[in-house]
C-alpha cells in the first residue's frame, strides 16, 4: 500500500467519471421518474467511489 498512487491519467479518468455521474445523479434526482432511486445508485454510487479516490489516493508526479 505504500506505492499507491494515481497516475495523471488515472486521476483524469476518474474525474471524468466523477463529474458525469454526479450529473446523471442529480438529474435523477430532480425529475424523480419512475425508478429515480435505482438510477440514482447506479450513478451516485461511481461518483462516490471517484470522489474518495481523488481525495485519498496521491496523484504520482
């Protein structure tokens, strides 16, 4: 666990993925269709683990 970082590339990847499944969540969200809250998992839940790992995980120079 020491060597664990992110590569530049890895950390956009998964920013990308943050910042378009916190959008589809919070679409989900507001318009609250039939179904909203599965849907609302499906995105929220990637987003979440993207945010973590940004936040905990260094990025390697």
């Amino acid at each position: 666990m020491d060597n664990l970082a992110l590569t530049p590339l890895t950390g956009i990847l998964l920013l990308l993925v943050m910042i378009f499944a916190g959008r589809a969540f919070r679409e989900n969200w507001k318009a609250q269709e039939e179904g909203w809250q599965k849907r609302a998992w499906l995105y929220g839940l990637p987003a979440a683990f993207c945010f973590f790992a940004l936040a905990l995980i260094p990025l390697a120079n």
